[in-house]
C-alpha cells in the first residue's frame, strides 16, 4: 500500500515555503464536528463516508489547499484492514482501529504523502454515532500534529480549515440519507377548485451544521 504518485510541485513548493518561515516542535491537535438528524443509528452507519468516497465536489478552500480525492481501496468495517485513500497528487493509509456498529469507527493515519508534511501531518480520526433526547448525533472527530508556529495564529486557521473537512464529509452523508415521500391522499373539491392543485413542497428533516470547538 506504500504505491502513490509524487506531490506535484505547485503544491510542494507552497506547502516547503511555508513549513520554511514557520514550522516549529510539532503540537497535537484534535477537531471535532457534530450535527444532530433524524435518521436511525443503523442509517446512519450504512451511509457513512471518508473524504475520498463524498460525491460532492470539496469546497472552494479544500480544493485550494489539499489534493483532490479520488477513491479509496480497502475495507474500512474490519479491524486491523488498512484502507488506501487516493489523492490526485498522492495518498495516505488509514488503518481501523476500532468497529462497533453502529456507534463508532476509529483509526489511525499510518501513512501520509500528500506534499503538506512540513506543515500538518494527519493521526487518525473517529466516527460516533450516539442517540440524544431521541434524535441521532453524528460527531466527526479529526486527530493531527501541526507544525506550524506561532500556534496562536495558525491553530485557529487550522481549526477552521479541519471544520471545512467535516463539514464537506457530514454534507455528503446527509445527503445520501432517504428522504420521507409525501403522503398521498385522495384530492378534494377544495383542492380542485380554482387554480389547478399543486402538491406541497417535500420538507427536509436535516438541521443545519453544528460545530464543537
């Protein structure tokens, strides 16, 4: 699993200047994102997604900083499996960690090449799906070292960018989830007189986004 194409320059040469003007003692580093929904545990764990799996095009930011994903080889539902993830410009190997469905998957970064080494290395991460007065709680956890000093300055802009990752992930698992049909029942004369019937809107029952600091 050690296979992956080089860094393409632009981004090493970037992610080199940077690390040069400010890379200092690595520091350890934890990020976690949360939302509540209305799907059960179990769909919920059937939709789960890594980076590299989510359909939506990265935002903006992520486009701009990391490579593009591609895809994953590996079973990530088997402890001790090793999962390749595939990057336009390199790649990393998770290894699972830990599998209790439908409630909790975690793992380790073994290995990173992704030419942002010198500035953020990843160490692993978590998946916990918990329920919470009734509801489904998905938090997204993200561990890593940052190299980058001063950590005032560069922990929140690390911070905020490992939101952004979340936030791309959990959006694309809500957007798998099964949406309820519209309940049919028979049309009435109020609903035909006048303008021709129109059906309501389907409703989504996702809430926003909600971030941990």
């Amino acid at each position: 699993m050690a296979s992956g194409r080089v860094p393409n320059p632009d981004q090493r040469a970037w992610s080199g200047l940077v690390s040069w003007l400010f890379a200092g003692n690595p520091a350890a580093e934890e990020v976690m994102t949360s939302i509540g929904c209305d799907e059960t545990p179990e769909t919920v764990w059937s939709r789960m997604m890594t980076y590299e799996e989510v359909p939506l095009r990265p935002p903006v930011l992520l486009r701009a900083l990391l490579p593009q994903p591609r895809r994953t080889q590996g079973d990530k539902t088997c402890v001790e499996a090793e999962v390749l993830c595939l990057y336009d410009s390199g790649f990393l190997v998770k290894r699972i960690t830990k599998v209790e469905p439908p409630h909790l998957l975690q793992f380790d970064v073994v290995q990173q090449r992704l030419g942002i080494e010198g500035c953020i290395t990843a160490l692993g991460g978590s998946y916990e799906i918990r329920s919470v007065k009734g509801r489904t709680e998905i938090a997204l956890a993200t561990k890593y070292q940052g190299y980058l000093r001063p950590r005032y300055l560069w922990q929140p802009i690390e911070r905020f960018i490992a939101h952004q990752f979340h936030h791309h992930i959990l959006n694309g698992m809500c957007a798998s989830f099964p949406r309820l049909d519209l309940v049919a029942r028979p049309a009435t004369a109020g609903d035909l007189a006048g303008n021709d019937f129109a059906p309501p809107e389907p409703i989504c029952t996702t809430p926003l986004l909600r971030s941990q600091r």
